[in-house]
C-alpha cells in the first residue's frame, strides 16, 4: 500500500512540477519575450540625451525582422544581437546608456522567431540570420564610420556568422558567453522531450524557437567550421569560466580561430557564469568603447592578447 501512495505522490509531484514549469515558461514569455513598439519606446526615451527609439521592419522572401534605433547617426554604430529565448528588450539597459549613446548609435535587432520578428516562427539556419540582420546593416552602413556587433550567447553565433560572410560591413567583433564550438554546450533533455509532436504545442512560442536552434546548433556551428579565416574585424572575446550552459572551451575555439582578426583579445573571467551582462556590465562597455576606438582609429593588432 505505501508504495502505491508514494509512486501516486511522485506522479502528482511531477505533474505539479511540469505545471509550474509552463506557468513559469509563459510568465517569463509574456513579461520580457514580447515588448510592444509604444511601451519600447517609452522605456528608451528615459535617456540623458532626450533621444526616441525608431522601430522599423526589414523583409526579404517573406520574412520579416523586426530592429529599432536610437542616437546620433554621425556616430558608430552598435549593433546588439540577443540569445535563445530572448529579444530585443534583453538590451534596454545598453540602449539607453548614457555613456554608450555618447559614442555610439544603438541597434537591437528581434531575431527571427523572437519578439515581433515571425514570433514563434523558428529560422534553425545561422547563415539565413545573418543574412537578414547584415541586410539591415548594409541600407544603414552608409551613415556611420563603423560598425562594431555585440552578440550574447547564441547571437555571437549569428554575429560572427555576420562577420565571416560580410566581413567589409563589420568593423569590431564582441563575443560574450557566445556559443561557437561545436557541442560544446549544455543541451536540456527537456529540450528533446518537449519538442515531440504531442507536447510541442504547450510551449510558448520563443521556447519553441529556442528548442528548435538548440537541437540544430551543432550541425550550423560545424558548418561555420572553416570559415572563421574570412573575419577581419577587430575582436574581442569574454567569457565565464564557471559558465555551465556554454562552455568556456567556446572562448578558446574562437580565439585560435580568428588568425585574421585585425585585434584579439580573449578574457576568461575567474567565476563567472552565463550572466556577463548583469555582473560583468562595466567590462561589456569598455570592451565596446575599446572597439570603438580600433575601429575608428585603426589600432594595431599587437596592442593587447590575453
């Protein structure tokens, strides 16, 4: 008798678990993964320098991404790339920096299937991303003396995606926690069993998508395999070395593989995990503002290596 009771207390405690888990999943998607265009705007235009967010659509075959704007467009430009699930709003801290808005003007881009770019909708190809967010760079290249991308986690693999098949739109590479070697990260099992055709529907949508990325991201990163020699960008790569989701071998495969970087530099942070843009914020804007200063004056290559 009391093992039937404790095998219907575990069903009902993994019940109840699965339960608060979705509720968790759709809480957190519908406060960070979704912010409207007018509530956007009002958060960016709490900046020193009075400046509005433009929010705008690029399409190319159908589908349709989803980028804002904001600062002087004589300055640089910035150009932010989130990870898996995330959006845009992951960078409204950055955004509307004072220090940042000095130097630079701000880009954040919704990758396809997050935020309002085809939500829900999953785009698994690194190369297709890339070529919609370097679409975006290219109408706006024009107007601005460089061009740095600050790419987190899975977004440093579409930026240096980016920077590998469009290398003169990109002048400045920053690689944080970014997932760039082959397998090495960490892969949930809840991610394969909730992709099954029976249980994928209860997922919110950026979950879905970042499932989908996650369960192909070994076979897109093996094809970037032999193309890290096309990047020409100044970069620099940081990284967690307690980071347990990407792992810190990441940072050692991209800096052995940027032989053609016109800057390298790679920092391993003692203790850090994946969260650089909440404990290691200082050093994320002196890492931007020192690729400002290369892109702009054309520092060489042999003043840092770490």
């Amino acid at each position: 008798m009391s093992k039937i009771v404790y095998r219907l207390f575990r069903k009902k405690r993994t019940y109840f678990s699965i339960a608060a888990l979705l509720f968790f999943l759709y809480a957190y998607d519908f406060m960070e993964m979704r912010i409207s265009t007018e509530t956007f705007q009002h958060i960016l235009s709490e900046n020193p320098f009075g400046y509005q967010a433009t929010f705008d659509y690029y399409e190319v075959d159908g589908r349709k991404v989803r980028y804002l704007e904001i600062g002087n467009d004589s300055l640089p430009l910035i150009v932010f790339i989130h990870g898996a699930p995330s959006s845009s709003s992951f960078w409204k801290g950055f955004l509307r920096d004072s220090t940042l808005l000095a130097k630079a003007k701000l880009m954040a881009v919704d990758r396809p299937g997050y935020g309002y770019s085809g939500y829900g909708e999953p785009e698994t190809s690194v190369k297709k991303q890339a070529e919609l967010i370097a679409g975006i760079i290219r109408e706006k290249r024009g107007h601005h003396p460089a061009v740095i991308l600050h790419g987190s986690s899975y977004g440093g693999t579409v930026a240096a995606r980016i920077a590998m098949d469009f290398p003169k739109l990109v002048d400045g590479l920053l690689l944080q926690s970014a997932s760039v070697a082959p397998g090495e990260e960490k892969t949930y099992d809840f991610s394969y069993i909730t992709e099954h055709f029976l249980l994928r529907w209860m997922l919110p949508g950026s979950i879905h998508v970042a499932n989908q990325e996650k369960l192909s991201h070994k076979i897109q990163l093996d094809s970037m395999a032999n193309l890290w020699g096309r990047i020409r960008a100044a970069a620099i790569v940081l990284h967690g070395s307690a980071d347990r989701l990407i792992y810190p071998q990441n940072a050692f495969y991209a800096k052995e593989r940027l032989v053609n970087a016109s800057y390298l530099e790679m920092q391993m942070l003692p203790g850090s995990k994946h969260d650089l843009l909440w404990t290691q914020r200082t050093l994320l804007e002196a890492s931007l503002e020192k690729l400002l200063q290369l892109a702009t004056k054309k520092a060489p290559f042999s003043e840092g290596m770490h």
